[in-house]
C-alpha cells in the first residue's frame, strides 16, 4: 500500500520532472544569475549564466544617412510612380503631411497608408544614387531574430547590408542583395538554404528580394533564423544545442552581434533592365520600416538591461560592470574576468570566483587575504601571493632584510602580466 503510493508518487515526480528537463533543455535557463541550494552543509548561491530577453531594438536605435541632406522634400520634388511615371505626388518637408524624415523607418507600422522615409530622386543619373542609412546603438547586442526592411518604393536592384562590431570604426559586409548577383559583385547567387552548419558564416549574395516594384512583396529579409536553424532545428526546439554550439564558437557568436549595422543603398528598383532617362523622378528609395529584435550582450552575466541618459546598458551581476559586463567590479579582480558559459546545459555557469580568497586558499606561507585583492605576507615573505622568500628579492641575498609586506596594487589583475612570466600563473587556475 504505502509503497505502492509511492511509486505512483515516483511516477508523477519523474514525469513532472523530465517535462521540465525537457522545457528547460528545450530553451535554456538562462532568465537567472543565481539560485539558492539547500544542501547538508546549509544553504548557498549557485551562480548560474544569464542573460537579457530579446526586445524590439528600433526603440533604442540612433540613424544617421549619408549624404546627409539625401533626404526628399528640401527643396520639394515631384517623384512619380514607378508603374506609371503620369502619376505623380510631391514631397516637400517643411509639410507634415507631404515630408518623410528618416523617423518614419522606426514609427509604429500597422496604419495605411504607412509613413515613410524617402529619398531624393534620381535626378543625377547616370551617376549612382548611393545612400548609406547607418543605425547604431553604442552597445553590444546580438541578433536574435530576422532583420526585415520593407521598401515603398520598390525593394532595390543593388544593396548591401553591413555591421560593425566596434562602434562603427571598421565594417564587414553581411549580405549582398542584387537582382544580378555576378554581374553587380562578382558573386553566385546563394540563398541562406544553400548554405549548411559548416557554411553558416559565409557572406552570400542574394537575389531573392531585389525583383522591383512589379513584385508584390516589398520585404527584404537578413535571415537570423534560418541561420539558428541549422544548430536548433527547422522550428528551432532545440536551442540548447544552438546555445551550445555559440558557447565554444566565438566566429559564430560574433557573427550574430553588432553594435551597428549599415544599409548601403547602390541602385534603387527600376522594374526593368534599362532606367529611363525621361522621367527619373520614377526612381528613388522609400523606406517604411526596419525591424531589429535583439537582446543586449552582456556576456551571460545580466538579465536586465535598461537605458540611462538614452543608452543600454547591462545591469550586471556577478561582480562584474561595464556596459556589457565586460570587467570585473573594482576589488573583485581575483581571477581575470571571463564571460559566463551557457554550458553545462541547461543552467550554465557565472564562471566568475576571486582569487584571492580565504576559501581558495590562494595567499603562501601563511599569507593573508586583504579585500579579496591582495595578500597581506608575514615578514619573510613577498610576491603577490606571498611565494617568494624577501631576501631572493635582493641583489645581495639574503644578507640583509629587505622592504616586506603585501604588494599593495589596487587590483590583482594588473599583476596577472607580471605573475605569469614568473611561472606562477599555476596559482591561478585551480
Ligand atoms: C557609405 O559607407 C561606405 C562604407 O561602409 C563608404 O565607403 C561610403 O563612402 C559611404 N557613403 C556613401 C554615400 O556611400
Ligand atoms: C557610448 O557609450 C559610452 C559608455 O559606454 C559613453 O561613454 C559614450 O559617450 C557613448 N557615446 C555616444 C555617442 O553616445
Ligand atoms: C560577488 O561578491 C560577493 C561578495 O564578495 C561574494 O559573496 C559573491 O560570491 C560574489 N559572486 C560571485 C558570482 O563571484
Ligand atoms: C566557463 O565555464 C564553462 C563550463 O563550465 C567552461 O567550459 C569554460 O571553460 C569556462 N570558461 C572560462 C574562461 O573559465
Ligand atoms: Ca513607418
């Protein structure tokens, strides 16, 4: 009777249980710094990795174009339709109704018409309408979800999107988008299908989305998912593994991250081979809306993200601080700062402790640990853990005493360069 009550209530446990596994194995954990264990001993805080949920980055965003007065309506300009080059409207910027300013690419879509931004047009052919749109946040996010640009005016015959990682000093190509992918840039037309785990990283030209204004979506996409899929599966359920393969492939985590990204406008839609010089006011860039959904990067040590004097930054935790909790707190520099790791799956580790720590044992000869930064030696000792007699210190031996006591340097990790030539890096790792 009583034991089978407990089978049954075995039974239920494993189940309730290997449901969780399974959500949590599905999804990662990673929505906690830490939890509290009980334990025999008592109980303690297991620190665990963490990171921020994945928000509409278009709020946060700042934009710049280039040329800065490529913007239409100053002065006010006719610009026709694409379709029909007799059915023409104007844009003029100093009225609302009739202006397009780049805010319009961020507002809230769902409205018909749809507010737009949009260019001048292309009066100066046969010279190139070259624009670039820069978006950037001062902050490290990482992509998590399709960036989707939709054109008003046609998507264009000739684009690149680009990201930079580094605050906009150097910049990488993410993807090319032609309707002619060799003849533009050299290079096969790809599509993200054709590529594979190994090939993930590739940057591939596309002419999925460059058909003009005939086509009937006016969608661009930069397929974030598609790319997941290759780790997490069609209908990305297996995360853990994707987050898996991020924790040990850095070119891989670092594809998905930008700090900015930059869409180069090169050729807009023309609908048909050749552009016709008699109406130009036929072509131009509109733009009604970019989407970017991403979740800032704080290194697995943050759930919490928040904008201060309109910028993100980590709310870090596990010692750690930086807008990207990219550093050890002041006096918490024990061991040199890493970031934390998803792994082990599902819970992941905070992989942050001291050095210089009681517990660790880390100060020699019966050194004592000051602050959690340095170590306090008895006399005859010296060395940032006390591991070297004072008098091997001094040209004349140890004739005489010299100067003893703790390295009083404001943090350990400025002595990591020192230590480690000296072969005492050992007393690091444990
Ligand atoms: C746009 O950005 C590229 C580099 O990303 C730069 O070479 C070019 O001069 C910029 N300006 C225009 C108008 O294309
Ligand atoms: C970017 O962020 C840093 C702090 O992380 C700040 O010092 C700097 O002023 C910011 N730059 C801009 C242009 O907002
Ligand atoms: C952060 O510092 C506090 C105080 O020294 C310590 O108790 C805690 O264990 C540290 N947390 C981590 C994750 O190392
Ligand atoms: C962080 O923790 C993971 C999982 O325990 C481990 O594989 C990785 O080497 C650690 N990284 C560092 C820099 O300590
Ligand atoms: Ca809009």
């Amino acid at each position: 009777m009583y034991l089978s009550r407990f089978l049954s209530l075995h039974a239920l446990w494993v189940t309730v249980s290997s449901v969780i596994q399974h959500y949590t194995s599905a999804w990662g954990h990673y929505d906690v710094c830490k939890t509290q264990i009980y334990t025999d001993e008592g109980k303690f805080w297991d620190y665990t990795a963490c990171q921020p949920e994945a928000i509409d980055m278009m709020k946060y965003v700042k934009v710049s174009l280039d040329p800065p007065d490529i913007t239409c309506g100053n002065p006010p300009e006719t610009f026709c339709g694409m379709g029909n080059p007799y059915m023409c409207n104007e844009c003029d910027a100093a009225i609302d109704e009739l202006a397009h300013p780049p805010e319009l690419m961020f507002d809230a879509e769902g409205r018909y018409p749809s507010t737009y931004w949009q260019s001048t047009t292309w009066k100066g052919y046969p010279q190139p309408l070259l624009v670039n749109i820069t978006l950037y946040w001062n902050k490290t996010i990482e992509l998590t979800d399709n960036i989707v640009i939709t054109f008003e005016s046609g998507r264009p015959d000739l684009m690149i999107l680009e990201k930079s990682l580094d605050y906009g000093r150097t910049w990488q190509p993410y993807q090319y988008y032609a309707t002619d992918c060799l003849n533009a840039f050299n290079m096969e037309p790809k599509t993200v299908r054709d590529l594979s785990q190994q090939t993930v990283l590739e940057i591939i030209c596309t002419e999925e989305y460059s058909m003009g204004y005939m086509a009937n979506s006016k969608i661009l996409h930069f397929e974030i998912k598609d790319r997941f899929a290759f780790f997490a599966g069609p209908r990305l359920h297996n995360m853990a593994s994707l987050y898996g393969q991020l924790d040990t492939t850095k070119n891989l985590r670092d594809f998905f991250t930008v700090t900015d990204l930059r869409i180069r406008l090169l050729r807009p839609a023309t609908g048909e081979i050749y552009v016709d010089p008699q109406h130009l006011t036929r072509y131009f860039y509109a733009i009604s809306d970019i989407k970017v959904i991403g979740r800032c990067k704080c290194n697995l040590h943050a759930t919490g993200c928040r904008e201060e004097n309109k910028k993100l930054l980590c709310e870090c935790e596990h010692n750690t601080t930086g807008p990207d909790c990219g550093k050890c707190k002041k006096n918490y520099q024990g061991r040199p700062w890493s970031a934390g790791s998803y792994l082990p799956i599902p819970k992941g580790t905070a992989n942050i402790s001291n050095v210089c720590d009681n517990e660790l044992q880390i100060c020699q000869n019966g050194g004592t640990c000051h602050n959690n930064v340095r170590c306090q030696c008895p006399a005859a000792y010296t060395g940032v853990l006390c591991e070297k007699r004072s008098c091997e210190m001094d040209p004349d031996g140890c004739s005489q005493s010299s100067a003893q006591g703790a390295i009083s340097l404001p943090c350990v990790i400025l002595l990591l360069p020192l230590i480690a030539p000296l072969g005492l890096s050992g007393f690091l790792i444990f």
